[in-house]
C-alpha cells in the first residue's frame, strides 16, 4: 500500500482525496508524460470535471468504485484499467468501505514554443499590431472553455480590454491591503511561463507575447488554487476580522475558486500558448499586408511614370515616322479595341470572388492598352461589378455607396492610367468588404465556412484560400472542419462539385472537358479519377447508364 505520508513526493489534498505526483515532465519541450497516485475516500467523489486536450490511463492498485466517463458508468476494482480520452467528461466515485487508490498517467497535448518571427516590427504596442477586438474575441472563447478569467495587458501591464470581473474574495482582499501575489515559479523552470501565488494560495498563469525577441505584452489566466496551506483557516479568519465580514461567507467565496491537480497546471500553458502564437500569427499578416500595400503604391507609382514615358515616346516616334510615311488614321483607330470587354470583366469578377488582388492587377496590368473610351468602360465595369461580387452581402445601400463613390473618383481624373487605377482601388475594396462579411460572426464559425464552400466549390478554393478568408491557420481550419463534417475540405470540395457535374452530364452537347472546368476542375484525368472515387464508374459510363435507362 502506498503511504502518502512518509512519501518525499509532492502531494495535493482536496475534499474527496489526495494525489501524490511520481513523474512530471521536466523540459515540457521534449517531455510530456504526468504520472500521479490518486486516493479517493471512502463514500467520496471527485466532481465531473472537463478534460481538455489531456489523456488519461487509469490503473486500480486498490478499492472499487464507479467511472463515469461522457455519461457512461464503468464499474472499476483492483487491476482495472480504464483509458480516458482527450475532451471528455469524467467523473469517479469511490463505493467501497476503504481508500479507492488509481495510478493515473497524463499525457497532455505537444506543448506549443514561443515561435520567434524573423521580421522588424516598428511598433512595440500590442494595441498598434493587433486589432483588440480580434483578440478579446479569443480571449473569451478560451475563457469559456477553461472555465477561467482571461486577461491580456500591454507591456505596462495594462489591460487592453474589459475582463470579467475577479473573484469576490480578490475584492475583499484589495480593498483592506495591496495584492500579495508573487512569483513562486515557473512551470519545470521554463523562464516563459509564470506561476504566481497570494498568501491564501490563490494562483495565476501568465505568459509572455513575443515578437522578434521582444516582449509586447501578457496573458495572464486565473484565478485558481493548486495548494491550499496549513494555514488557510488561520488566514481566513484574520482576513475575516479585518474586514468585519462574517467567516461564513468568506469561506463561501474562496471556496469558489477552482481546485486544479497540478497536471491542469500544463493544459492551460498549452491553451495560452496557443494564443500568443496566435496572436503573433495576426501581427505577422498585418505586417506583411501593410508592407503589399505599400509596395503596391510604389508600384502603381512606377507604372504611371513608366506610362508618361512611354506615351512621351511614342508621340516623338510618330513625328519621325510622319516624315517618311503616310500614316493611316483609320489603321491607327483599330489597333485599340472599341467594344466593351466582356472577357475581362468576367476574368475580373472571378478574381474579386476569389479574393485575389494580385490576379486582379495582373489582369489590368495587360489589358489597359488594349481599349479605347477607357473612361465609359471603366464606369460600365464598376456599375456590373458591383451588383456581382457584392451579391451574397445583401446590402443595397452598400453597393449604391460604393458605386456612387467610385463614379466621383472617375470624374475627378484625367489620364487613362488613373481611370485603371479606380478601377484597381474598387476591386480592393470589394474584396476588403466580402472578407469582412465572411469573417464576422454569423454564428457557427463551420457553418459560415461551410456556406462559404457551397457558394464558391466551382471556383479556384482550396484550404488556404479559405483560411485566409476566415483569418484562421489552415492546420486549425482542417482539424476543425474535419472534427465537425467527418471530411476534409478537400473531399468536401470535391464531393459538391461531383454532384453538381452529374447535372450537366445528362446533356449529350456537353463534353466532359467542359463540364469538368464548369464545376471547378482544372483537369479532366483529374476529375474522372475523383468522379469514380465517389460513383466507382467515370463520367462518361455515368453519362452512358443515366441516359440509356432514361430514354
């Protein structure tokens, strides 16, 4: 029988028992493995509690009891072994007359790393890298999940947005004397991440956010307690004496304050680690979208000058040829185009959808030359173009807004470079506002997602082009598209746009090339391998059998 007693190990109590720890991992980048000795009391139990990312493996040295785990009981006794998986809720009661005592072993999720980014940020201020909004959001969906207060403060340790409001004990407390919370040590001396403990042993987690070396900021998780001290009632009852306020209801409050076994301890370092990189992740996109815009200036900047050259040269290389030639006006007038570009519009309207600006100055860049009446096209484009790419938004007054707005921009400028250059800023911009509306939230982040790719299947999206979308990693996005529809988004993707060609097969003047790129694929060999994949035949036996049963 193990004696917790005389152990040198560190032991924890609560109401219902006791852990001793055998085994903690001592670099948590590398180790990961917890191994605990858990006695339960006779008639107790240990509250459901919520596993986040953590497994278990259960072995029974001694003592029976019960297991319950996502509602389903399991009856357990000595050399039982039982495993519990990550994101479930458990739950034991000890029924026997003696000590239920279970070897635990945890294995909690790969810890995160503080990440470094190889880039120069100018600005040392969270505020200025990172929309708060973005980051309040987070904060209190982690919050939700771990049941705990989520704080983030600027370098001065000052909170960049409204938390929730801390314990009642914590008010009692400040109100009589300055907060005693102090360093007591980092996790298995990882210098990042911090434990602080008060004289009543209420915890707090803290870790740094890192950008190319510098700290900008903190995320601070709390409050908790890990150890109650031998001297708690002592201290609760002098801070009962010093406020005036009855020992009853101080013991109330601080008993709401959440017990965690120390294995916990590594699930929220994991969970707020996961968020600074995050937030690093948003700070390296801001940058990297502020230094494109800035290059697209300069860019825009060289082709106008480059355009003055040109037009500059041209109308010198006309004089010489007027000397020796008799030039054809008439010859001269064709070599632009008159009629309105169809093509390009369209080229243009799948580019905005896609959501792709670099395609779109690519597409302007090497059609600009081509048309004559620049100025009556360019105002025809942005009036169809509006209603189109705007659709899914459903805001009338937005696209009669946007068109009145690039109409007086079009007025207000004279050369054929500049009416391109409208034509550029207001493609920008409605891929700027269709970005906005998919990433708001609608509700269910894999609902919107998931209408987003019914919408969209049949053009060029693949999983990073919608992360970028939704502003969300593509490693997070197809684990929790995944975990929701059972496919991946490629299948997905796939499977709509399959179904969507059975439609166009039953028409014999459609080739299977055709219907193949009206759908969304790039390549025929492609898409009757995934056709069979799905229908175990290709599409043109699919064709043969649908169109023979039905005539």
């Amino acid at each position: 029988m193990v004696d917790f007693i005389e152990s040198n190990n560190e032991v924890q109590k609560f109401d219902w028992g006791e852990v001793m720890w055998i085994h903690e991992p001592s670099k948590t980048q590398f180790n990961r493995l917890s191994a605990g000795i858990v006695r339960f009391f006779p008639g107790n139990c240990q509250e459901k509690h919520f596993h986040l990312s953590e497994e278990q493996l259960l072995y029974v040295i001694q003592g029976e009891g019960i297991q319950i785990i996502d509602g389903k009981k399991v009856n357990i006794k000595e050399t039982s072994i039982v495993y519990c998986p990550p994101y479930s809720e458990h739950e034991i009661i000890n029924t026997g007359k003696i000590d239920l005592v279970i070897l635990i072993t945890y294995v909690p999720h790969k810890f995160s790393s503080l990440r470094q980014i190889p880039i120069v940020f100018s600005e040392n201020n969270i505020q200025e890298l990172v929309n708060v909004n973005i980051i309040e959001n987070l904060a209190n969906q982690i919050s939700n999940i771990l049941k705990l207060r989520i704080s983030v403060y600027d370098l001065k340790y000052k909170e960049i947005f409204e938390t929730k409001k801390e314990n009642k004990f914590c008010d009692i407390c400040k109100n009589i004397k300055p907060c005693t919370k102090k360093l007591v040590k980092s996790i298995n001396n990882d210098n990042f991440e911090k434990v602080y403990h008060c004289e009543y042993g209420v915890s707090s987690l803290e870790i740094p956010i890192v950008l190319e070396e510098n700290i900008v900021g903190y995320i601070e998780c709390g409050n908790f307690i890990v150890y109650k001290s031998i001297y708690i009632d002592k201290n609760l009852s002098e801070l009962s004496s010093s406020s005036g306020i009855d020992i009853k209801y101080i013991n109330k409050i601080y008993n709401e304050f959440p017990l965690n076994p120390k294995s916990r301890l590594y699930v929220l370092k994991e969970n707020l680690l996961m968020m600074s990189e995050f937030i690093q992740e948003i700070a390296k996109r801001n940058f990297f979208e502020n230094q494109l815009s800035i290059k697209d200036e300069e860019i825009l900047k060289s082709r106008k000058e480059n355009i003055r050259l040109e037009e500059a040269l041209k109308k010198a290389n006309s004089r010489l040829l007027e000397e020796e030639y008799i030039i054809n006006p008439i010859d001269m007038f064709n070599n632009s185009s008159k009629e309105y570009p169809f093509e390009l519009e369209l080229y243009i309207e799948k580019e905005i959808k896609n959501m792709n600006l670099e395609g779109v100055y690519n597409l302007i860049d090497t059609n600009k030359l081509r048309y004559n009446d620049v100025r009556d096209t360019i105002q025809e484009m942005i009036f169809v173009l509006s209603r189109t790419v705007l659709r899914d938004l459903e805001d009338l007054k937005l696209i009669s807004y946007l068109r009145n707005k690039y109409n007086k921009k079009i007025s207000l400028v004279n050369s054929d470079e500049d009416l391109w250059n409208v034509l550029f800023e207001f493609s920008k911009e409605c891929i700027d506002k269709n970005r906005a509306f998919w990433r708001k939230d609608k509700g269910n982040l894999i609902e919107n997602i998931n209408e987003y790719i019914k919408k969209y299947y049949k053009e060029n999206i693949n999983l990073n082009s919608i992360s970028d979308v939704f502003f969300i990693s593509p490693n997070y996005l197809s684990s929790i598209f995944n975990e929701r529809n059972k496919v991946s988004i490629t299948e997905y993707i796939n499977l709509l746009r399959i179904e969507e060609s059975k439609k166009y097969l039953l028409d014999r003047s459609m080739s299977v090339s055709d219907i193949c790129k009206k759908v969304g694929f790039n390549n025929s060999s492609y898409f009757s391998q995934i056709f069979k994949k799905f229908n175990s035949i290709t599409p043109n036996e699919y064709r043969k059998n649908m169109l023979d049963n039905k005539y």
